[in-house]
C-alpha cells in the first residue's frame, strides 16, 4: 500500500498544478466581448482633466487641445474626449480653434469627429476676416488642414450670417464649399 502511495502522490501533484495553471489563467485573461455593441463599454484607461501639444518643427505647425476626460478603447484603437478644445496655428496661416461636446479620434488622429455643439472660429478675436462655425458635427482630416460636414451649419463673419446644409472647408488655402440649401442674410449698420 505504501508503494502505490508512492506511486500515485506526483500523479496527484501533476493533476493539481495543471488544474492551478489552467484556473490562474482563466483568471488573468481578459473577459470576452459579447456581440459588436459592446464595443464601448470598457475603456482600458480614463484621463480626467488633459492637455497637449504636438509640434511639427520643420513646418513651424503646432496643434494643442484641452479636454475635461478622456476613453480609449483598445479594442478599436479609438479614443473619446468630453468638453474638447482644439488650436492650430501654423506660419502665415490664420489661427483655427475648435470646440465641441464631444470628440472621437480614430486612426491615429487622422480622422477626427466632433459632436454636439461645434463651434469653428478661424482668426483671432480682433480679426476683421475671423469667421466663426456653429454645427453639430465636424469631421476633421488634420493632416490635410480640411473640415466637412454633412449636418446644418451657420456661419458668421462681420455683419453677415449663412445658413447652409453640409460643407466642405480647406483651412490651409481658405476655401470654403457649401453643399446645400445656403441662406444669407446681411445687416447693414447704420
């Protein structure tokens, strides 16, 4: 009998260490994601309070932002922003500040979305040329210094305000198409 406990006792010691191995490693392995809604449901980090910069210095371009939080999602390579402000300044090139709700960067920052309460003002306050943007959505391609939007916008600059359905803005040659149903009204001061 003692020759068969022998025998048996690092049979027993196998069987429980791979027993631990197998439950230590379901344990440490991340939980399954049930169906493509859930997506977002759990950040792998949050940012609370953030800013940065990011300069390129051969061209003498610098991109800043602020944002009240920060979720990035591994899963989709994607990072959501609350209360986010954007500044890009660039040499001969006036000033584009951007403000929004809500922000979802993807593609490494290539395509940018703002959402809820956009506001688009390119120049500096005492500008005569400052032209301001309200809409609720803006899709931002940084790299080509271009803006679009499908959604209603209303855009300002001195005494004329215009309404119009969608647009298409080239910050870096100051082209701005707008795509459908343009109102303008102007009010002449007297």
């Amino acid at each position: 009998m003692v020759n068969r406990l022998h025998i048996s006792s690092p049979l027993i010691l196998l069987i429980l260490l791979a027993l631990l191995t197998f439950w230590l490693d379901r344990i440490t392995q991340p939980s399954e994601q049930i169906g493509d809604n859930n997506l977002y449901v759990n950040p792998d980090y949050i940012v609370e309070d953030l800013s940065g910069i990011r300069i390129d210095y051969e061209r003498e371009i610098q991109r800043e932002f602020t944002a009240e939080k920060l979720f990035h999602y591994l899963d989709e390579e994607v990072t959501q922003m609350e209360q986010v402000s954007f500044i890009n300044t660039e040499p001969d090139k006036p000033l584009m500040r951007l403000h929004a709700d809500r922000a979802e960067i993807k593609s490494k920052g290539k395509n940018i979305y703002l959402m809820g309460n956009v506001t688009a003002i390119r120049g500096t306050d005492d500008e005569k040329s400052k032209i301001t943007l309200m809409t609720d959505f803006l899709h931002l391609i940084p790299d080509e210094n271009l803006v679009k939007t499908d959604q209603a916008v209303t855009i300002t600059r001195l005494n004329t305000t215009i309404h119009s359905t969608g647009l298409e803005f080239n910050n870096r040659i100051g082209v701005m198409q707008l795509l459908s149903k343009v109102k303008s009204v102007n009010i002449n001061k007297k």
